[in-house]
C-alpha cells in the first residue's frame, strides 16, 4: 500500500505480543573519531578485522559509539473487560528513542507513545534480569510529531548525542540511522541525504517543515530513532517512511535537528511548546479560500492582546445584519503568509518577546504594524 507511514503507529505480531513500528537512535560522536562504548555486559564487540577499509571501520565505530544511547520504548494501554468489567493493560504499540541527557530525559516520536497510559524503556546495555525502566512524560508536541519522557537511571548510565545543525546539511551527504526495532537489538541502515525542505503532516494536522529526506533503509519499529551525519552528529529524529511496496524500503523521513534543539527544552521546562502569538483567533483557512483570499483573515481579537493594542479587528456585524471583513494578515517581516500555518510557522521561527512587522490589509487598503509575539498558553 503506497502512502506515508508513522513508523512505530502500526501493530505487529511479535513474541505473543502486539507491537507497533518503531525507530530508535543514539548519542552522536565528535568528529572525527567516535570512541567506542563499552559493550553490553551480556555481549562483547568483536574486534574490528584489520582488512576492513577506513570507511568500514569508522562506520562501526560510530555505530558502536551512538548505539549506546539507543532506548526501546514499548507503549501500554488500559483496557476494561467487557464483562468482568477488570482493568488490565494491553501493549499499545513500540518505538524507539535516544538519551537527551544525564538526568535521564528521552527524545521520541509523539506517534511512538499516542494512546498510551504507561510506558517503559529498555537501556542498549541493560541486562536479561535487569527490569525495564518506567518512564514518566514529560511533555509532547504534536504539532511537530516529538515527545520526551524521563526515567530514573542513574547518570552514569546514559550517553547522549551530540547535535549537529540543520543548516550545515546538504543533499548527498551521507547519513547512519540507528534504530532498535522491537527491542530486538540495534540496528544499523546507511545511505545519503536525499532532499531537503520536505514537508510532512504531523499527528495534530500541522505541518511540519524542513524536513530531512533520505534513502538509508528505515526499519520496522524505528520511530523515535535518531539521524546521524558520518561524524555521529545527531541531523533528525527519523519519523515517517513513503514505501511503494508497505515494507521499510522506501523513503524515509526526519524531522531536523534544528527543531529538535528548539523545542525539547521547551518541553523539558513547560511540558509544551512555547507557542509565540497576538492573540487572535483566525477564520479556517478553506473559508478564506471560498471568500478568494490569500492570507489569515482575522476572525476575532482577544482583549488587552498584542493584537489589541496594536489596533487590529475581527470579522463585525453592520446594523443590517450582515457581517464585513476587518484585517487580514498577508505577511510576516516581508514574508507572505498565505495561511494559517504559514503565519503559525513564522511566528515559531521567531519566538516569544520578539517585535514583528505584520501586512495587513482592510477595506483594500494596506499598512503595516508592529506587534509583539507572546506566549499563548
């Protein structure tokens, strides 16, 4: 079946259970040289043969090195019996993730964990008789299809990733996904970067933009996994897969590093993301297209609100009855924003406490204003 895949939102039979898909990642390594981690306590590396070229035996390395940030994260759901009417909990699904830091915070997909009501995670070195970790969530953004959790593992037991940048990618270079597909092991797919500036639709509706394309495999059960540059830098968190056939060939998809880097502490502090606005709830975009126009029509404005004080108004009756148009916003710094995500997207690249200059339009005549993005809690 062709079409876009969350993988780690679908169920699969495995060991008696039913696990979603997922995708698992690891801490990055400077360049150039990763040194490798210590192995599980349960298995030792093989040495690297001697015959193997440089480029093999930096790719091991790397792999060795990022995998021991790699987590398992199965999802479990309540359910009540029909008849008995018992609470008992099913499995809801399976994914993977990558250690943020050393006080035990994990960063995933938000379609890894979507439904779930507990959730535990399994360590790259955690040992047969060792239990699993339960993990606690911390905060989630839908929008762009990312969550993080939190255990209490001691420090010395998590490795993070180093980031790298989203501006410094470029198509064809190459790129390590790392994934740890239904807790079977990690494993280890290679290819290049495909494309940039891809755009995905996130579990809430929203878009998620600048994403990262590439064609290194992604596996079954390696949602939440990370995307690795050849230095072990951390470039995406791999999300999505557009497959021809349904399998895990195909291509996949990650959000990039650079919105990662934005909105985990955001995450970490306030649970949510900080969502910069004026204050104004717009008309839905399909509404301004049936009235023929491009931009966000102001449908109303909160009072005492940046939009306020700056003067904008809503849609408003007349004495006949009949309702007029009041502004519509048509661009942000320059930018057109022809709709409502559009605008959403450019206030976010902004930030909170940050001046903008907006286009608006009313009664056919244009102007500009300065108004003040505040957090809309």
């Amino acid at each position: 079946m062709r079409g876009l895949t969350m993988i780690g939102y679908g169920v699969a039979l495995l060991a008696g259970f039913v696990l979603g898909q997922r995708l698992d990642g690891r801490p990055e390594l400077a360049a150039p040289v990763v040194e490798a981690a210590s192995a599980s306590p349960a298995v030792e590396e093989a040495p690297i043969p001697d015959e193997l070229s440089d480029d093999e035996r930096r790719t091991i390395e790397i792999f060795r090195g990022a995998s021991q940030s790699v987590v398992n994260i199965d999802s479990l759901a309540r359910r009540r019996d029909f008849f008995s009417l018992d609470v008992f909990e099913v499995p809801r699904g399976s994914g993977s993730g990558f250690i943020w830091d050393e006080r035990g915070h994990v960063v995933t997909n938000f379609h890894v964990i979507e439904g779930g009501t507990r959730f535990v995670v399994t360590l790259a070195d955690q040992g047969p008789d060792e239990p699993e970790w339960e993990a606690q969530v911390v905060g989630v953004a839908p929008d762009k299809d990312l969550a993080v959790l939190r255990i209490e593992a001691p420090a010395e037991r998590l490795r993070s990733l180093p980031l790298g940048s989203s501006r410094d990618i470029v198509v064809g270079q190459r790129v390590l996904a790392i994934g740890n597909p239904f807790g079977l092991d990690q494993t280890l797919t290679t290819g290049v970067v495909s494309a940039l500036g891809r755009e995905l639709t996130s579990p809430s509706g929203r878009t998620i933009r600048d994403v990262i394309q590439t064609d290194a495999a992604i596996n079954p059960g390696n949602s939440g996994g990370p995307l690795l540059d050849s230095s072990g830098r951390l470039l995406g968190v791999n999300s999505q897969i557009y497959s021809p056939s349904g399998g895990s060939a195909g291509i996949g998809f990650a959000v990039p590093v650079d919105t990662v880097r934005r909105l985990v502490p955001q995450l970490i502090e306030h649970g949510r993301p900080i969502q910069p606005g004026i204050g104004i709830q717009a008309l839905a975009d399909h509404q301004a297209r049936r009235l023929g126009i491009e931009g966000v029509i102001v449908r109303s404005v909160a009072p005492g609100t940046p939009a306020d004080r700056a003067g904008l108004v809503g849609i408003r009756p007349t004495r006949s009855g009949r309702y007029v148009l009041g502004d519509v916003i048509l661009a942000v710094d320059g930018e057109s924003v022809p709709t409502l995500d559009d605008m959403a997207a450019a206030f976010e690249d902004t930030g909170v406490d940050v001046t903008v200059t907006l286009t608006v339009e009313r009664e056919g005549r244009r102007r500009e204003i300065q108004v003040r993005l505040v957090d809309l809690e």
